[in-house]
C-alpha cells in the first residue's frame, strides 16, 4: 500500500516536471494517450466497422466479420487483421516519425491504439513477433519500429513477445514504387524464422506486428514464415492502412 502511494506521488511529481505533451503539436495532454483532443479528432482512428482481415475501414456496419475488395482477391495466409490507424494526413506522419525520425515516443501510445483494436485477436499463449527489417535498412536507420511497438504492444497485451523470431533471408531492393504483383513475388519466402527461434513459434498462435500495411505482401511472407515453423495460427496488426482510396 505504502508502495503504491509512493509511486502515485512519483508519477504526479514527474508529471508536473515533465507534464505529458501532444505527440502531434507538442500542447500539453492530460492523459497518457498521446494526443491532445484536437490532434485525436483529425487523427484518422479506424473506429467502425472495419476489414477483418487487413483492418482497412469499411463502409456500413455488420454483425460478421466482413472483408474489403482487396483482401478478397489477394492470398491473406493470416486468420484475422487489425489496423489502429488510416495511413494518410496524421497518421502517416505518426508512422514516419517513428521510423525515420527516432520519434521513440510515439511507440507507448502507439501500441496503446493498437492494443485497442488488436485485444479482440488475443489468443491463449500468443507469441507477438515484428517484421524484421532487412539487414541494410537496420544498419542505416539502427532500430527497428517494429521490434518498439511489438515490445511496447506486448506489454499492453500481456503476452509474450520475441524480437528476433523472425529473419531476412538476404537483403531486398526497397520496394517503394513496386507494383503489387512485384512486390508479392520480391518478398516470397525472403523471411524465416531464425532456427534457434523454431521452438518457441511451433505449436503456438503467433501475432506479427507491423508499423504500416501497404499491399501486405511483406505480412504475408512473415506468416508464411511462422506457419512453416509450426505455429497453430497467425493474426497481424499493424499501426496504419495503406488504402488505396482512403
Ligand atoms: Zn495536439
Ligand atoms: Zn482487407
């Protein structure tokens, strides 16, 4: 009890010493939550009804689960799939700070948003693994945003979480300005999952964890990847749709 008081009087100390500012106009905020009222309404939540499968907002609302024109024509290996935000004003600024401009202190709330959406695809003993970057990219950019949301997520979701589990098999070409069909065929079977990692994946329902789903080819070649190492079933989340028409 004492404990627990002391550390409610150290949180409002460091709030009142570094009081929690909007993670989109630096205004302060009074929760945790990232954004301040104004920043939350422009930011594009997906809320509603939305694709089960690639998390993309639909139109309308259902009692089952319904998929978008894209997810019915293209190979979606995973069983379910949750997107937190619309990749488009805000919230394609959200994604690119956190990956190109060590905006680190966008993944707490971030995987805030993300387990939102994400809780209902939480299975029993689920493992939560990132899409690795490939070698080059790591190197230059010295993090990986999805390895931080993957951790900052787990701990929203109370599930355990690996941040190596999965590979590059070799270095791919950036795939910015590749057609879907390209990018499909560039990414086949170019991730694994590290050997010594097989027996923590096999027998077990895995979540993979993306910053931004664009035709998600390179999700579907991680899923690919953990079914082929045994996992029971493979849900994705990711921070932000790509749509085409959103
Ligand atoms: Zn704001
Ligand atoms: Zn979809």
């Amino acid at each position: 009890m004492a404990h627990r008081l002391w550390s409610a009087g150290m949180q409002t100390l460091v709030q009142m010493v570094y009081p929690p500012r909007c993670l989109s106009c630096g205004g302060l905020v009074e929760t945790d939550f990232g954004l301040c009222g104004t920043c939350w309404r422009d930011t594009p939540f997906v809320s509603g009804l939305a694709c089960d499968l690639c998390g993309v907002p639909l139109p309308g609302q259902s009692d089952h689960a319904e998929h978008c024109d894209e997810c019915l024509t293209l190979a979606r290996p995973w069983v379910q799939g949750r997107a937190a935000l619309v990749y488009r004003d805000r919230g394609r600024r959200m994604v690119l700070g956190l990956k190109h401009g060590d905006r680190h202190d966008i993944a707490r709330p971030a995987a805030k948003w993300m387990a939102r959406v994400s809780r209902g695809m939480l299975r029993d003993n689920m493992l939560a693994v990132p899409v690795p970057l490939h070698v080059n990219r790591h190197l230059r950019r010295r993090f990986n945003q999805a390895a931080l949301l993957t951790q900052a997520l787990a701990a929203e979701l109370g599930c355990d979480w690996c941040p190596d589990a999965l590979q590059r098999v070799r270095a791919t070409q950036p795939l910015e300005g590749k057609g879907r069909a390209e990018r499909f065929e560039a990414l086949q079977g170019q991730i694994r999952v590290a050997d010594s990692r097989v027996p923590l994946i096999t027998g077990r329902p895995v979540l993979i964890v993306d910053d931004v789903m664009t035709s998600g080819a390179t999700l579907a070649a991680a899923t690919e990847a953990c079914l082929a190492a045994g996992a029971t079933e493979v849900c994705v989340t990711v921070l932000a749709r790509a749509a085409k028409d959103a």
